[in-house]
C-alpha cells in the first residue's frame, strides 16, 4: 500500500484547516473616520471587495457631518421638499 496519497490528503486538509482559521481585515479612511473590518470566513464566502466595501460603509456611517450634527446616515444626497422652499 502506498501512503504517499494518505500523506497528500493529510497535508491538505491540515492546509484548508489552517486557512479557514486566517483572520483577514480591511480598513477604510474617509478623512473624518476609519473603520477596521475583519473576519476569519474564508475569501470563497466573503470576497476581499466585499469585505473592503463593508469598511468603508462602516467608515462612512461613523463620520460626523461638519456642522456637527450627527452621524451621515445615508451616502445619497436628498432632494429638498418643495414646501421646505423659502418664498420671496
């Protein structure tokens, strides 16, 4: 019997084992905020993009506004209400 193949399979699965445990991060900088975004689920079921896409929702929602007023809670710009206008 040969064990060269036993040997491979074990050698492999000790390999997928090691790599499903790898904590990976990604971060992001929106200049007022940053934000570290880690996990240990292998790339197959969350890809490096979505992992970096995740830190820079996560970055954007932390940043505060200029004036102060609170967390951005959306990255869209609103259109004002046609009765927020002011009449001349």
């Amino acid at each position: 019997m040969n064990s060269a193949p036993i040997a491979t399979a074990a050698a492999l699965a000790a390999l997928a084992l090691c790599a499903c445990s790898q904590e990976r991060k990604a971060e992001a900088d929106t200049g007022t905020a940053q934000a570290t975004v880690s996990t240990t689920a292998p790339p197959g079921a969350v890809p490096d993009a979505q992992l970096q896409q995740q830190a820079q929702q996560a970055a954007t929602a932390a940043s505060t506004p200029v004036d102060g007023s609170g967390p951005v809670t959306t990255t869209t710009a609103v259109a004002p209400t046609a009765g927020g206008a002011a009449k001349k």
